[in-house]
C-alpha cells in the first residue's frame, strides 16, 4: 500500500500536549499520524501496540477527493528525510513488489528472530466444532505466544463460510461483523488477535492471479493440494515447518 495509516489512535494526553501535537507544519495531509507514533517511540521511549481488531469507518476521500495518493507520495518524502536514519537501522529496507516474501518479512519483526510456521487443515480450527479442531486452535495459539509467525490455511474454509453466510450482508463479513447467529466465526478474531494469518482458499488463488495472470487457468484446479501447492508457489522457501492434522501429498 502507498501508506499505512493510524486513523484510530488512543494516545495518553500527555504524551499527545508534550509533543505539540501533529506536526501540521511538516505534513500538509497524511503521514502526521504515523510521524507521532515515531516521536513516541523514540523521543519519550513509549511503547506503540497495534491493535488488529480496531475498525474505523469512513469515507473514502472524504477529506482530500482523488489527490490523496500525491499527498501521501509528498509526505513521505518529508517522512523519509525525518526518519530516514532511525529506518534504516531498526525497519527493513523497502523489498520489490514483486517479492511477496520480502514484503512480508518486513512487515513483521517476529520473523528476524523466528520462523514462519504453515498449519493446514480442511478447515479452521475452532471452539465450537469437534474433530480434533478446539484442540488445533489451542496449538496454534501456544505456537503464536512462544513467537512464532503462524499462518492457518482452511482449504474448505471458503465453502463452508458462503454456506453459513449466504444471508449476510458482503460489508457485515468484510468488517468481521458476523451476527449473533454466526458467532461461530469469533475465532477469526481470536486468531487475528493473536498475530496469526488467516489464509483461505480464494485468498491464494486470487494472489495467484495477479502474479501469474497468463498462466491462471492453469493454477486454479479444484481441490485442496491444489491451493496449497499454490501457496508455496506464492511463498518460496518462506515456512520453516509445516503441520497439518490429516497427512497428504501436497
């Protein structure tokens, strides 16, 4: 993305007035948010947690219309010239776009120190349904809290979900919205809390189609170790382990 934004912050009152506030000066739109969190972090050495569950709702170019991608381009140049030696020592150079693996090891710290971690099954693990997967989630979730990165592949997931699902509103699921009658689907949450990726079905292969457009029709066949051949063609030589409950040539 051009720009990540911390559009829903809690900052304590006194840190916000030590500051002065956003630098509004500096940024005329965008990047004033995430140049705050910096002077944070490394002018009062706090802490910054993200919070995955956070949801703001807005309108899109509400505030800027259609010149939004220019004002961010601006302002992070201002950001870089600011930040540009804290960067280079503490973050991950940016990586191509072409490089999904790259991208991902910059974008999460945990993987300078552990590795990454694939759990397959046919269906996510949850609390509310037998077959081994309550005990599934709590594997994964021990795994997620010892620092491992944890990604939880559903190769049916999807199916069952457009079942379950099928009276609900697109906008309601998209923002993890499930009604009380869906509350089974809590687990999601409870995964996303914990710094697990959850990855289905359509996810990989739609990722697959933009990388490989010319060869799609090729890459989309039915069944599970078909997606998950898919993944490892996304993910070169990312996942140290693989654990899956039912054993299968993948």
């Amino acid at each position: 993305v051009d720009y990540i934004s911390g559009a829903c912050l809690l900052v304590p009152r006194a840190h916000f007035v030590r500051l002065g506030g956003f630098e509004v000066a500096a940024y005329k739109a965008y990047y004033e948010d995430t140049d705050l969190q910096m002077r944070i972090r490394y002018e009062l050495n706090q802490t910054i947690w993200f919070q995955p569950l956070a949801v703001a709702r807005h309108h899109e170019h509400g505030s800027f219309g259609t010149s939004a991608t220019a004002l961010m381009q601006a302002s992070a140049v201002t950001f870089r010239n600011r930040w540009g030696r804290v960067l280079d020592v503490s973050h991950r150079a940016r990586p191509p776009a072409n490089d999904p693996v790259g991208v991902m090891r910059a974008s999460d710290r945990r993987l300078d120190s552990m590795p990454a971690v694939l759990y397959i099954d046919v269906l996510l693990p949850r609390r509310r349904r037998g077959s081994g997967l309550p005990r599934a989630l709590d594997n994964v979730l021990s795994l997620a809290r010892l620092g491992y990165k944890v990604t939880v592949l559903g190769t049916y997931e999807q199916a069952v979900m457009q079942t379950r699902l099928n009276d609900t509103e697109g906008w309601q699921a998209r923002l993890g919205q499930i009604p009380a009658d869906h509350q089974e689907y809590d687990t999601w949450a409870q995964l996303r809390q914990a710094g697990v990726e959850v990855v289905r079905y359509e996810d990989v292969q739609g990722a697959m189609c933009k990388s490989v457009a010319h060869d799609a029709a090729s890459l989309l066949a039915e069944g599970e170790c078909a997606v998950v051949r898919l993944l490892f063609r996304l993910r070169p030589q990312y996942y140290a382990a693989i654990i899956t409950s039912r054993p299968t040539e993948w």
